[in-house]
C-alpha cells in the first residue's frame, strides 16, 4: 500500500503485510498508541477542563477574559493542526510528534510558574495547544497508515475510545486539589508528558518524509478547504465547546465542580463503550444523515441541561455525548476519504475547522455567558437553551445545504 503520495514510509512499511487475515487487528506499534493515547489526555485533562474555573477564581480573570484566552487557546490547538500537518510532511512524523510533545511538556511546566505571574499561565495554555496542533495530525497519520484503510473506522475509534478514557480520569484525579495545590499537579502533568516523548523516541524508528512542492501544496488545500468535513468540524466543536468549557462553570455555580468530574465520567463511558462498537455503521453512514443527526442530539443535550437541574445535566449529557460518537469520527473519515494519500494534511485540516469552531466558542461564549447571567454573576438556564437553539439551526441548515452537496465515502 505504499506510495510515493504517502508523508512517511516507515509506519507504511510496517503496514504491507495488512493484506493477511491473520495480521492482528492490533500491532506492537498500534498497542503502543493506544497507551499514549490514554496517558496524554489523562495528564492534560487533570488540568484543561479546569482552566476556565482556575483563570477565574485563582487568577481574577474576568469571564469575558477566560473565554477569549480559552478562544485563542483552541484556535491554536485546532486551527494549528494544519500546520502541524504540513510539518509532518515535511520533517516526518516521529520527529513531528517528538517536538509536539516536548512543547506541551514546557507548557505545563510553565503553569507550574503561573500562581505568581498570571500572564504565564496564558503563555502556557497557548504552548500546550500549539504542542498538540504539532502532535495531532503526525499522530494520527501514523496511526491511520498503520491500520490500513479496512480497519481505520475501528482502530480510530479504539484511539478516540483511549483518549476519553484519559480525559475523564485525568480530572477525577486532580479534581480535589487543582485549586487549592495546582503546582504539584501541573509537575504530575510534565512529568507523565516528558515520559511518553521519551518512549516515543525509544520505541519509533525515524521515518522518511516525502518532499512536497508548492504546488502540490496548494492542490491539497483546493482538495480540502470548504468542503462538508471542514465545515460540519467547525460547526459540530462550536456547539460542543460550549459544553466542555462553560459546563464546569455552570455546576460550580449552582452545585460544585466535583459534579463536572462526575459529568466527564458519564460523558467517558457513553463514547469509549457506544464508538467502537458503532464504528462500521459510522463508516458506512451518510454524511447528511450523520450531520443531522449529532447536531438534533446536541440541541437535545443542551437544552436538557438548561431546563432540567442536576438530573437534566447528567441525561443532556447523554445526547451530547452520542452526538460526539458520531460527528467527529465521520469528519475524520470523510477527511481521509478525500485525501487518502495524504492524511496528515486531512486531519490537519479537520483540526483547522475545528479550531475555527473552537475560537467562535470561546469568543462567544464568555460574553454569552455574563449576558445571560443572574445579577450574582452565576449561569443561568438561558444560556444552554440559546445554544440548543443554535444546534436545532444547524441541524436544519444541515439537512438542508448537504442534499446538493455529494461526499465522497458517504453512501
């Protein structure tokens, strides 16, 4: 299956007895990203989905603050992808990801700064997002390639799985103390990054990078930009960045942010058992369908969270998250679909959109926020029903732009 198309032809190399039934769905080097996949999210979400709560609280930034830093901070991370995928290309994927890791590394090193100099903790926050805009695509790049194509709806969805895992212990663990002692959890966090980059140098022979013209350059963005999986991407991570960043600071409000940590484990639980298992149909579904669908089950989440206390955060929870299962894996394949010679650039593209996405959210949703607030400056119910409104818009804007558009893949 190698070509000269492909960014790297080592992992590819690997991947050429993959016409064999007997091939393991899982290989050493597959294993081994799913474990890596599990520890980062699990290091860096014992800090992140508490940032917007820390910024406020420990820092006295305002909300209409955290939520542009937290908006600049995405669009970084997201929309850095791109360049994080044409990197790859061009430096090869081991020393891509190498790279990435050791940034965010720093960054978290540097929050460990941060209680002293509140600006260092921006600094920071936007050093750990371009780290992961350099690690994403070269990651899962090797990964897809690795995989093949046959397995790629499965083994994505096996690394999705991992990184929720990760995501929903990460706070769990730091959930008591992340505010009252963060030094020593942010020096946890560099620790467990600086472990996995060493391994990554260990255990990852370097690749060969195919060059690149200009022109080829170009070709791939004609190929990708504007097309149904960068847009539904940017679409689908506005909707749910609202949920992942301002639902910490809704429950701290009216209950505690110990329930967030609760709400994270459901939110877990719900993608890593329901994606794999559904990863084939999601393959095999239409794109329109898949579209319509997870933005009709965010309107649904959203606005249970809003209108149904403590009990309707937890079950709007649940529509979230099986409006995740489906969105985002079938971006990412579509992506790959339309450039399967090239997936770092498909991903890296995807994280573009969705880094766009991400920015608006952030942007939009500390002003949001403080309109909507009660005169304590609490969250109030108004602000998930005005986003449930927008995700039943765009469900019907879905439903009705994607009947002239053809997707490859999507049949």
């Amino acid at each position: 299956m190698a070509t000269s198309g492909t960014p790297c032809t080592e992992p590819q190399a690997a991947a050429e007895p993959g016409h064999s039934p007997r091939r393991p769905v899982l290989t050493p080097r597959l294993k081994f990203f799913l474990v890596s996949s599990f520890l980062l999210p699990l290091g860096s979400f014992m800090v992140l989905p508490f940032m917007s709560v820390f910024l406020r609280q420990r820092l006295g930034f305002s909300m209409s603050v955290v939520g542009l830093v937290i908006g600049a901070a995405s669009l970084v991370q997201f929309s850095g992808g791109m360049v994080g995928g044409i990197v790859a290309e061009r430096a090869g994927l081991r020393r891509t990801m190498l790279a990435g890791l050791t940034v965010r590394a720093g960054g978290f090193l540097l929050f460990a700064l941060s209680p002293g100099a509140p600006a260092l903790a921006v600094a920071a926050l936007l050093l750990t997002a371009a780290g992961d805009a350099l690690y994403t695509p070269a990651n899962k790049a090797y990964v897809v390639q690795e995989a093949g194509p046959d397995r790629r709806p499965l083994v994505l969805s096996l690394t999705n799985s991992a990184q929720n895992s990760g995501m929903a212990v990460g706070p769990l663990i730091s959930g008591l103390f992340i505010m009252t002692a963060p030094v020593p959890v942010f020096v946890c966090v560099t620790a467990v990054f600086t472990g996995v980059a060493v391994a990554h140098a260990v255990l990852l022979a370097p690749d060969r990078p195919v060059p690149r013209s200009p022109d080829e350059r170009r070709e791939v963005l004609a190929r990708a930009l504007l097309k149904p999986p960068m847009l539904v991407g940017a679409f689908g991570t506005y909707v749910y960045m609202f949920f992942q960043n301002y639902l910490v600071v809704y429950l701290s409000d009216r209950h505690s942010a110990g329930a967030f940590s609760l709400v994270l484990l459901v939110n877990t639980v719900l993608v890593i058992t329901i994606q794999p298992l559904a990863s084939g149909w999601i393959g095999r579904l239409r794109f329109r369908t898949a579209t319509v669908a997870s933005f009709a089950l965010f309107g649904a989440g959203l606005a249970l969270v809003g209108v149904c206390g403590l009990v309707g955060v937890f079950a709007g929870t649940v529509f979230v998250s099986l409006g995740e299962v489906i969105i985002f894996l079938k971006c990412d394949l579509t992506a790959l679909d339309q450039l399967p010679d090239r997936p770092a650039a498909a991903v890296g593209t995807v994280r573009m959109a969705e880094g766009l996405g991400a920015l608006a959210s952030g942007a939009m949703g500390g002003q949001l926020y403080a309109v909507t607030a009660d005169p304590q400056g609490a969250g109030t119910p108004v602000f998930w029903l005005v986003l449930a409104a927008q995700s039943a818009a765009l469900a019907a804007g879905a439903a009705l732009a994607s009947r002239r558009a053809s997707v490859p893949g999507t049949a």
